[in-house]
C-alpha cells in the first residue's frame, strides 16, 4: 500500500511518522524518500511514552500528504489519539494510515468514527492465522494504482486481493471472528440470538475491561520492586489511554537476562526492541538492550500476573 501511495508522492510532499511506532508503520513510509518524499519524524514525551501532540501539530504542514500513527504502541501500550490525529491530518489535506496491529485485540475499532483513510491490522493478533487485513475508503482503493499482475481483476477488492486466496488463512480469520462473537455472548450480557455484530462489540467491551484490571494489578505490583524502572502510563486513572502490555527495566540485569530468568519460569516475556526501534533509540536503552515486554491478553489471570510478580521480588531483593 505504501508504494501505492508513493505513486502519487514526489520531491516538496511530506510524510509524518512517530517515534512511538513499531518499524512496520515507519520504514515503508521512509523508503518514499528515494521518491524524494521527505518523511518527518513527531515525537514523544519520554516521561509517560505518550504522543507529544504539539510535536505532531509541528510537524504537519501545508505539504504534508499522508499521516502514519500507530493505535496503540506495541512496545508501552499507549493508545493514541488517533481521531485527533486524523482531524490534523484532513485538516491539511493529507491522507491518514492507521496501524492497528497491536490494538486490535485488546478493544474495538469503529474506522467511521476515526474517519481514517487507512487502517492495516494482522487477524494472528487477534489469534486468526498469519493473515494481512486493510481498510480502506473506497475512494482511495479505486483511485490509487496497486502493484498488480495485468490480467488480475480491477475492480476493487480483486486489485488489491489479487491472485489465488490464502483460503485456509482466511477460514482461520472466520473462526477466530465466530470465537470472539461466542466470547461476547457468553461474558458480554448478550444473548445467542444477538447478532454477530453486537456479540463482537460486547466481547470487546468485556476484553477491555477485564485486561484494564488486570494491567492494573500488574503494574500496581510492578512499580513496588526496587530497582525496576518502568516506561509508560502508570496512574490507573489514566488506564483508559493503554492496553495491558507493558515495557520494563530492572537495575540488576540486563534485559536479555531477565527475559531468560523468567523464560526459565515458564514466563514468556520479550526483550529488545519489538520493532519499535524509534522508541528505544529515543529512550536511550537501545545500546543496552532495550526493555522487556510484557504483554497480556483476555486469557492471562490473576493468578499469572502475581506469580510473576513474586518472582520478580525474590530476584530483586533475594527474599
Ligand atoms: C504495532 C504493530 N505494527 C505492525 C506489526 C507487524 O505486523 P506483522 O507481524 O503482521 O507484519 C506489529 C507486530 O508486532 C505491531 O505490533
């Protein structure tokens, strides 16, 4: 879709990314460069890993033509303002791209009320197969040029599905749809009869406020081990502006070590960068390895998050 886009893109257009995104919503964008694209980078603060929203009013100008912002950060789970950014973004002219990739399971996403032009996410996320999704506003889908073989279909979808489909991917992505509808009525208040549609936005609803308790005992838990430094939103009050996963430090080991300690626990946790390269650089722990991630979903449990919690004190205080 970027080179798509960059069909229409030459030297003087500009491009915003953020520091807060995951490779795969920046470095497509930055390869329009060799178009003579420029690509402007909007900040963050470092002290919540939240969008700094004055940088980014900055950054947009009259020649923006495209605004790339992450949902959420998949590295300290900071959910943007992404309609906010959209408004911006219209507001010049420009064309907004959203990536939903790490949001997608843990909320609901309405793309009518974002009035994004874009929105990518990956069904695995959601616990589909390894498939690709977009949307798209119609307008777009039918006026940009794909990268496509001559005799594939030019209608749309056909030109932006082309070839033969991945049709057990896509059976997988139903599944995964009917077992979050199912999760809906059976925990979101519906019953069998609602429709497919309302069961979804109830189980996400559900998903929502589950994993914000669950976040909660975790980084309530996570803030009282000495020597633990901790990136992102952390006042429960402002639970509404993250999801459930988490980036830490511990003053004791480095990041690698710590995620093999808890590896051999039977914690699987994840150290580095996650693809959010900007992000580590410009907290400057990329050159000692990064954070450790840890993330939860809808069947984590309590039970998971003080054990881990427990291990975690016994290593920093030996007791
Ligand atoms: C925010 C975000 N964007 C993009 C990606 C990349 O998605 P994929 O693995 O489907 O390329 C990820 C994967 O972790 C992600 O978290």
């Amino acid at each position: 879709m970027s080179r798509a886009i960059g069909r229409e893109l030459g030297p003087g257009d500009e491009i915003v990314v953020t520091r807060l995104d995951h490779d795969a919503n920046v470095a497509p964008w930055r390869a329009l460069e060799e178009r003579g694209a420029t690509v402007r980078m909007a900040d963050i603060d470092v002290e919540d890993c939240t969008l700094d929203m004055g940088d980014m009013a900055r950054a947009i100008t009259a020649n923006t033509r495209l605004v790339a912002i992450g949902y959420a950060s998949n590295a300290v789970g900071t959910i943007n303002d992404v309609a906010e950014v959209v408004r911006m973004a219209h507001a010049v002219g420009a064309l907004a791209y959203v990536d939903a990739v790490h949001y997608a399971p843990h909320g609901p996403i309405d793309v009518r009320a974002l009035d994004c032009d874009f929105l990518a996410c990956s069904p695995y996320k959601f616990f589909a197969p390894h498939m690709g999704a977009l949307y798209g506003k119609r307008a777009h889908l039918e006026r940009l040029q794909p990268y496509k073989v001559r005799p594939a279909g030019n209608n749309t979808p056909d030109r932006w599905e082309t070839g033969t489909k991945n049709h057990e991917g896509l059976a997988g992505v139903a599944a995964a749809i009917d077992y979050l509808a199912e999760l809906g009525r059976n925990t979101g208040g519906v019953d069998a009869t609602t429709s497919r549609r309302a069961a979804l936005l109830a189980a996400m609803a559900a998903i929502r406020s589950y994993e914000r308790d669950l976040a909660e005992r975790l980084i309530i838990g996570l803030l009282a081990i000495p020597g633990l430094t901790f990136y992102g939103i952390r006042e429960p009050e402002r639970f509404g502006q993250r999801t459930p996963t988490v980036s830490i430090r511990l003053a004791s080991c480095t990041p690698h070590e710590l995620a093999a300690r808890l590896g051999e626990q039977g914690i699987f946790v994840w150290d580095g960068n996650y693809y959010a390269l900007s992000l580590t650089e410009r907290l400057g722990v990329e050159e000692s390895g990064g954070m450790v991630r840890i993330g939860l979903a809808h069947y984590n449990t309590a039970e998971e998050i003080d054990r881990l919690l427990a291990i975690l004190h016994t290593m920093t205080t030996g007791a």
